[in-house]
C-alpha cells in the first residue's frame, strides 16, 4: 500500500525554506542572538514562526497564551501577527531570557500586546483562572519543560475557548529529547488529550522542530 504521508527529506525542506516569507529583520537578529546561548536549540525556526503568525492571522486571533517564552522569538512572530489590540501573556521562569526578549519586542513596536509573568507556568495559570479567565484565549501555545506538559494542557484546555487552538511543541519528539523521554509523560498525553478537548476546540499535539540542512 502506498504510503500516504510525505516524509520531510533534504530536498522537501530546501523547497519550504526557499519559498517560505521574508523573516522581520528584528526577528532575524534575536534569533541569531539566541543561537550563540548555551540553550539556544530550544529556540523555535523561521518556518515555525511563520506557521505560528499565519494560525494567528487565519483565527483573527486576539487573546494569546504562551507558556515557555524563552528569548521570546515566537511570542514576537505572535505579536507581529496581531492586530494593535491585541495581547498575549507570555510564561517563562528566567527573567534573563525574557529581558533579551524585551528589548526586540520594544524595537519591534510590539512590546505594548505583551504581558511576561514571570513565576512558574503552573501558578501562573492558576492565577489565570482565578482572575476569571476560563475559555478566555484563542490560541495557546505551549513549548516549556516536558516533563509538566499534561498539566499545561489540562490548564491550556480550561483557558482557551472553545473554537480556540492549542498548540504543544515536540510533544513526541524522542529524537529532540532522547535523555529525557522516560520521564516525559507524552504516552498519557496521547492517548487522552483528544477526549478531553472541550466541543469545537482544535489541537496540534506535534509541532516538531525541523532538521537543520
């Protein structure tokens, strides 16, 4: 039987990085900034800022959450993708990373749509709900320690509204986290996280880094 997937090879992805839209000057600095950091691989590519700005776009989006900002390169890829009253509340623990991240979003003129908190994502969301915010977002997209993605999702899906989208980065990606796989309750994931989405909500439960060429 022929095989119904199309595999991303060499070739494939030469063509989407040649044909994919020009990267903001501010995001290709912060970026190539990120790239010389120790933890710099968490980073996210071009290509998955652009599939990010082009959901947000096709949604009409206005109401972001992000959990696992980092340097902040697709909470900029976000932010630029929003119209000028729209928001999003960006989670992370280092306030280092974020402050390298601030200073792109202000040079980018986006710095107004974004809300850091900066305390474990985990309180963070429970505080989310306790100002009232259930079925407030309209995307959510969640790249931050593996290990405590099944709580994030559960939080993401009492948060987000239903229609909304909800985003998990390398959820499944035993080839980014092959030390950290054993612990990564992804398997739990998998199997409920469809049965728990509330009616007429969407998710993307893979969204893989792509191989460097």
């Amino acid at each position: 039987m022929a095989d119904k997937f199309t595999h991303m090879d060499t070739r494939l992805y030469c063509y989407l990085l040649a044909h994919q839209p020009p990267e903001h000057d501010e995001l290709k600095m912060l970026r190539l900034r990120t790239q010389t950091m120790p933890d710099g691989r968490m980073q996210i590519s071009p290509e998955q800022g652009h599939l990010l700005a082009l959901l947000v776009a096709a949604m009409a989006a206005r109401r972001i959450l992000e959990v696992g900002t980092f340097t902040g390169y697709s909470t900029l890829a976000i932010a630029q993708a929003l119209p000028p009253e729209g928001r999003i509340i960006a989670c992370d623990i280092n306030d280092e990373w974020t402050a390298i991240a601030c200073e792109h979003w202000k040079r980018a003129g986006v710095a107004d749509r974004i809300d850091v908190r900066i305390a474990p994502a985990v309180e963070t969301l429970g505080l989310l709900e306790a100002e009232g915010r259930t079925s407030h977002f309209d995307l959510a997209f969640i790249d931050a320690d593996k290990t405590s993605y099944d709580t994030y999702y559960e939080g993401a899906l009492r948060l987000v509204r239903p229609g909304g989208l909800i985003i998990l980065t390398t959820c499944f990606g035993a080839a980014a986290w092959p030390i950290q796989m054993k612990t990564i309750p992804t398997q739990s994931l998998y199997e409920n996280s469809i049965r728990r989405l509330q009616p007429t909500s969407a998710l993307i439960v893979s969204f893989c880094r792509l191989p460097a060429v």
